[in-house]
C-alpha cells in the first residue's frame, strides 16, 4: 500500500506522478513522525488552519505527526515537506496540478 492517494494511483503510467508518488514516499520515509498533510490553495483555507506558502497559491496544511511526547508539527516538519515538494516542482513544474487538492497519508503494511 502507498502514502500517494488512490487518485493519483492511476497517474502512474504517466512519468511525472511516477516521480511524485516516489517523492512523496521518500519524504515519508525520511520524516519519520509525519503521519499526513495535504496541499490545498491559500484561498481556500480559512484564518483557523494552520499553514504555510509553498507558492503563489499553493499552502502546505493539515500536517499531523505522531503525539510523541506532546509534540505538535514543529516548522521543521513543515520545511522538510516544503523542501521535499519545492525539488518536486523545481524538476517537474507541471506536478502542481497532481499535487493541488491531494492529501497525503502514512500507511501502514
């Protein structure tokens, strides 16, 4: 089972949501308390959200971690999923589009 949502299983043919999906799933591998966030436009999240830019319109929002110890998303969460999302688009600017409305989650196997 994957952490890339099931609408964007049937992108996989295609070369760019093949290397989201492999982006998405290292990001996961490599921050090991992250267990989902999504990618939503800026407009369309109200002022009791929590979020940050990832572009002109694109947020990164709803990031949940493992309650360790109380620990909430901390900003280095976020820039590990900003970092990791920036490479993304850097190298595949029509990822956007894949990206746009998609929440992300942790499964496990």
């Amino acid at each position: 089972m994957s952490s890339v949502p099931d609408n964007l299983q049937h992108w996989k043919h295609e070369g760019v949501a093949v290397d989201v999906a492999v982006g998405i799933e290292a990001l996961f591998a490599c921050c090991s308390t992250l267990c989902g966030f999504s990618v939503q436009e800026r407009g369309a999240l109200g002022r009791d959200r929590h979020w940050v830019p990832l572009d002109e319109d694109l947020c990164i929002a709803d990031v949940s971690v493992y309650y360790l110890s109380g620990l909430d998303a901390s900003l280095r969460v976020y820039e590990q999923i900003t970092l990791a999302l920036h490479e993304l688009l850097d190298e595949y600017p029509e990822a956007r589009e894949l990206l746009r409305g998609q929440s992300f989650a942790r499964v496990f196997h």
